[in-house]
C-alpha cells in the first residue's frame, strides 16, 4: 500500500500492478521458444544471502510448501575463497574476495538437466 501510494503521488504512474517474484519468472520463461504459456512450476531464487524455493500452482504460490536454504552467493564465493587459500595459489589476500567473485560469475552455470550432465 506504501508503494503504490509513492509511485502514484511521487512518481506520477498512470498504473501499478504488484506480484509475486516467482509468478514474474515463471512468465519470463514464456519467451522462450516452444514452451506452452502455463502458471505451474517451481521457481528456484538464489540470491546473496539465501535461496527460496517457491512451487507455484495455477498462478498461485503454495505459501505452506515455501523453502528457504540458508545457501547462496555469498557461500559460494566464500568457498571459493577458501579452494585458493587451500591451494596456494599466490592471490594476495586483498584482491581473493574480488578474484573469487570473478571466478564464480564466469565459470558457473545451472544444469538445465543434470541426467545429460552426466
């Protein structure tokens, strides 16, 4: 309600329309090519801090099936930290937090499907 009252009274917008997260991600997978335009799925959002799973039925999420893992980003850059510091590898301490981000922003990725992964 706070929102809306600010777009509209300080932002001047003609419309506001406020959803949920997962529901914006499941209709950004419609642009892709060859998929049926549905409102059924579960929607994995990993952020710095932590990672929701959000499983959504006919546009409505399952607030009771709603999942949170204390596991992200910043985990994986802290690990990562860790693997150099383990290895020796001769970054200077100073410069390891920007070398891990940079190693984990452009060698990882998510499996589509893992059974052809291996």
């Amino acid at each position: 309600e706070y929102t809306a009252e600010i777009m509209f009274e300080s932002f001047n917008v003609p419309r506001l329309y406020i959803m949920v997260q997962a529901l914006l991600a499941l209709v950004a997978s419609w642009t892709m090519e060859g998929r049926e335009k549905v409102m059924t799925g579960c929607v994995i959002d990993s952020g710095d801090g932590v990672t929701h799973v959000i499983p959504v039925a006919d546009g409505y999420p399952i607030c009771s099936a709603i999942k949170h893992i204390p596991i992200a980003g910043r985990d994986i850059t802290g690990f990562i930290q860790q693997l150099l510091r383990e290895r020796e590898t001769g970054v200077p301490v100073e410069q390891s937090l920007e070398t891990a981000r940079h190693i984990k922003e452009r060698y990882s990725y998510v499996c589509p499907d893992i059974a052809k992964e291996f």
